[in-house]
C-alpha cells in the first residue's frame, strides 16, 4: 500500500513540510498514483497572475534573494530581477511536457535515421535541438541527474549541489541528501498557482514524490511503458498540467540486460519513438494543447556495453537535448542560439567557463517558459541563457 501524506515526509526530511495540506492515499501497487484533491482546469489563468514567491511563506525564499553564482561562475538574478508573469515573448506557453528517455544515447537517433525514428526527427525539423548535450559532470547515473532536472542543481552537495550521490531508494529525501530544504521546479510551479504531474516508469521515483510530494498533484509510477504513456496522453486529453515530467526507461532497460547500441536496443528506441509520437499527437489534436504547450526532451545518460556508470565515457555522458513547440526556431541548433554557451566537442567539461548545455538546465528552461522565477538555489541556467524561443 502507498501512502502520502505530510506528515511522513516531515519526519522522513527532519525539514517542515513546504505546504500543510491532506494527500489521498493510492493502492494500487506496483503502479504508484497519487493525485492531490482539486482540479488543474484555469491552471494556466491562475499562472498568469503575477503573485510573490513570498506568498509562499517558505524558508526557500532565501533562496532566491540570496542566489547563488551559476556554475561558470556568473551571478544568477534574483528575484527582483526575475521575468515577471505574463511579459515575455513567449506568451504563448503556458504548458510543458518534459520527457526524459532513460539511458538514450543519441547516436541510436543518428543510427536509426528519420524512417526509423520519425518522431525524434520531428522534434529535430521543427524544434530546436543539440544531440551534443551533457549530463552532470559527477556520474552518468538516473537519480542523480534525475535530480538535476528537477533542481537546476549539479550533484556536489560540497558546491552547492543536490546531493544524490545514490541510484535506489532507500527512502531518504533529497532534502535529507543535501542537508538542506532543496526546491524543485515542482515548488516554483505549484508556488504560482499551476498543477503539475510526474509520470514515471522506475519505482525508485518515489524518492521525489516523498521529498517535494506537496507541490506534485499526481504522481504515477507504472513500469509498463505503454500504460504510462496512455496515463500521460489521457491526462492531457482531460486535464493538462501547467508542467507534466515524464519518465520513459525502455532503452535503458534494454541497454543494461542486451546492450547499449545493439540491435535490441535500438528496437527500443525505436519503440520509444512510437511513444513519443502518441504524446505529440495527442498534443496536435487539440488547439488549445498545440498552440500552448511546450515539448522539453533529454536523457539521465548514454550507454555502451552494458552499463552507463563511467562518467569519464563520452558515450555516457554525452545526451540529447530538445525543444518543441509554440514559437520555437524550427531546425536550428540550441548552441547557435544560446551564445553564452558552448558546443564541447567531445569534452567532458568542468563546471567552469562557459558551459555546453546539460540535462539540469531543463529546470530553469521551465521556469523561463512560464514566466516564472527560476529555481531557488539552481546553478545550471540559472541565468537562463538556453534560447530556443524566436
């Protein structure tokens, strides 16, 4: 039986819990579902208001007036210096759809081509894109740059960053991992009056229901690939969120037990691409999806062999990074229009100077998109200089 509620995650974290309020009870296992009471439909009127981060009476405000330097080194804004609601050129969003492909390496994406992956090539035609990105500069491993997407944080807790240094859960919180209160996108989302979702195929996601579980309205774990996607798709149909995560992990399943970059996994991936087509198409078939909502693509990391743990490894580390959707650049490459940020080649790369793009600057993306204030305590583009917006 899965239970959420406030009070466990309170005494899980040794933190208060960020907002007071019931959670209902799901039990249906192995499929995990928790869905908070009241209804996302004006989600997106409520977000446009402009309303105080400090409405939410949260010590992780700190975060934002005392905002740490990003990680090259750079002072990330404050919260007076934030975009306010609603005043951006990309009005148009007020959706996101992220979706992390667990243990993609884009070289399958190369390999199978447009026929055989069309709707990765899509995103590609007509959103802008690099298969060049990188992961956490640490380790090459799901919770830990799970975590950084979430966060906008690197892994370090040394350096700022999350502390998730760990690939299972053993029912700990990343507040717990950190030290400290860690804010998510979940917070700053929910904070400003939007409803969010995390879809996702790997049980051990349930340390990020447990650590932000407040601030997530539905959270569903099936591992069944397949079954999630129709969660995801039906729940677009019925009720978009203001943001929505979802996790696919056929490649990385495949990947450990046949091989990365064998021809079963590439038959994953190519399954994969079949899913992604049902969550586009779901988006197409209602203009006030298509019109609105913003497709945001990544992995946790690569693979070759069987095994992805060597972070030193470009097949591990190097990953896809992917935006679709309204007002986006059609075919262009996100380093060309992201100049404070370089394409690395084949580096690995520090932490220091300008930076290639990473899976963790999926946060602040979000937050970017949505008018909203970035991450509390985010380093990864905390300065938000990842352009994909014309």
């Amino acid at each position: 039986m899965w239970t959420s509620s406030t009070r466990q995650e309170s005494r899980h974290t040794g933190f208060p819990p960020l907002v007071r309020s019931p959670q209902p009870r799901c039990r249906n296992c192995p499929r995990l579902e928790s869905t908070a009471a009241g209804s996302s439909e004006g989600a997106d009127m409520i977000l446009r208001r402009t309303v105080l981060i400090s409405c939410l009476g949260l010590t992780l405000v700190v975060g934002v007036g005392a905002a740490s330097n990003d990680v090259a080194g750079t002072p990330a804004p404050t919260a007076a210096t934030a975009p306010a609601a609603g005043r951006s050129a990309d009005d148009a969003v007020n959706r996101v759809v992220a979706i992390s492909v667990d243990g993609l390496n884009p070289q399958a994406i190369r390999r199978l081509g447009r026929s055989r992956t069309p709707n990765f090539h899509r995103l590609m035609r007509q959103g802008a894109v690099t298969l060049n990105a990188r992961t956490a500069r640490e380790q090459t491993r799901t919770l830990p740059n799970h975590t950084g997407m979430l966060t906008g944080r690197r892994i370090d807790a040394r350096r700022g960053g999350h502390g998730v240094t760990f690939n299972s859960d053993t029912g700990t919180t990343v507040h717990r991992a950190a030290g400290h209160r860690v804010a998510s996108v979940f917070d700053v989302v929910h904070g400003h009056g939007g409803s969010t979702a995390l879809f996702a195929a790997k049980t051990k996601f349930a340390l990020f229901q447990r650590t932000w579980r407040p601030t997530i309205d539905r959270f569903t774990v099936d591992p069944d690939n397949s079954r999630l996607v129709s969660a995801v798709t039906g729940e677009l149909r019925r009720a978009p969120r203001t943001f929505t995560f979802v996790h696919l992990s056929l490649p990385d399943q495949v990947g450990h037990s046949r091989g990365f970059m064998g021809a079963a996994y590439l038959r994953a991936v190519r399954r994969t691409d079949r899913l992604l087509g049902r969550i586009l198409s779901t988006l197409r078939s209602r203009p006030s999806l298509r019109k609105h909502t913003l497709v945001v693509l990544t992995a946790d990391h690569g693979g070759r062999g069987t095994s992805h743990g060597n972070a030193r490894r470009l097949a591990n580390y190097r990953v896809p990074f992917m935006v679709w959707g309204p007002g986006v650049a059609a075919g262009k490459n996100l380093y060309r229009l992201s100049a404070r940020y370089r394409s690395p080649g084949s580096a690995r790369t520090r932490y220091s100077g300008r930076q290639p793009i990473r899976n963790g600057d999926l946060a602040n993306v979000v937050t970017d998109v949505l008018d909203l204030p970035r991450v509390p305590g985010s380093q990864l583009n905390a300065r938000r200089g990842l352009h994909a917006i014309r």
